[in-house]
C-alpha cells in the first residue's frame, strides 16, 4: 500500500470539518462526496482561483477516500497556500480597490505569508495537533466527527469564533486525541 502524506497547515483542518459538518457527521460516503462538492462549489463562488479550487479537491479525495492517508501538520505555506491564492491577491492588490479592501486583502495575505496566524494556533488547538508531526487521516476525521457532535457549528469560521473566545478566557480544555 502506498502511503500518501498531505502537508497541511492547522487552518486548513477546517475544510475537513466542513465536510463532516456538511454532511451531516461523515458517516455517509455518499453524504461526505456531496460535502466535497458542495464545498468546491463554495470555494468558486467565493473567487478562489481554479486551480486552489481542483487542489482543495484533490487533497479532500485523498483524505476521505485513500486507505492509509496521513496528514502532516506544516508552518507556513502548503500545497493549497500555493495553488494560487497567494497570486491571486498579490494581482489583486496591484487593481485600484478602496483603502478598506487593500487593507482587508494585505492583512490576509500576510496572513498567508506568515508561518502561523491565529487561524492556524485556534485550529491546532481544536483539533489537538501540533506542528511538525503526522497523523493519520483516521484521527483527523474521528477528532472532526467528535468537534462536530459537541459543537454542531455548520462551518469552521464559527467553531473557530467560539473557540478563539474560549481561549481568550481561559475556558479551554483540550481532549485526548481518539486511537488510530
């Protein structure tokens, strides 16, 4: 069996989360393979550029559906970082745009640029991982299935509100990671 590691920075767990969020808890292949569509879908009405569009595709595929897959959690940029997103706003930032927008799209592609961001601190904490070290896509999934039952929140960026909260006051507990 051929073991395929995907590199990942702690934010982009939260497309794993939306599938099982989307679908309804990821038992279902059926269910979890509209999740991956319906997300890819959001993904290009949100005016992320094909290309992050066909890599957040391909990496959700090997996720769900490639017995042995493991993910490898990475500072900085990985493959859906550099599949266009970051070209994408540097082209955008040399168009005429009012000063919010420019300020708006500068802080998010620094944001991309630096090797951790608030995202990324959040969701390694939610999800109870650590940079640096590979899991297998098994626990991922199992630790976003459990994320969901307790929390129930339709999309990551509100799990990752209510949780950002929770940390600035100190209400966190973090779970034991569920066994391969």
């Amino acid at each position: 069996m051929v073991v395929v590691i995907l590199k990942l920075r702690p934010h982009h767990l939260g497309l794993i989360y939306d599938v099982v969020a989307w679908s309804g808890g990821g038992k279902s292949v059926a269910r979890i393979k509209r999740g991956v569509i319906d997300l890819c879908r959001t993904l290009c009405y949100g005016g992320y550029p094909e290309e992050t569009v066909y890599v957040v595709a391909s990496m959700l595929a090997v996720f769900f559906f490639k017995d042995g897959a493991r993910v490898e959690i990475v500072n900085g940029l990985d493959s859906i970082c550099l599949s266009g997103c970051v070209q994408k706003q540097e082209a955008l930032l040399k168009k005429e745009l009012t000063p919010r927008k420019r300020k708006t799209l500068k802080s998010d592609l620094d944001d991309c640029r630096n090797e951790q961001i608030k995202g990324d601190l959040v969701l390694a904490v939610i999800f109870n991982v650590e940079t640096g070290k590979i899991y297998s896509a098994r626990q991922i999934l199992e630790t976003a299935r459990i994320i969901f039952k307790k929390y129930r929140k339709s999309d990551w960026i509100y799990l990752y509100f209510e949780y950002s909260d929770r940390l600035k006051k100190g209400r966190v507990v973090t779970r034991k990671k569920p066994r391969d």
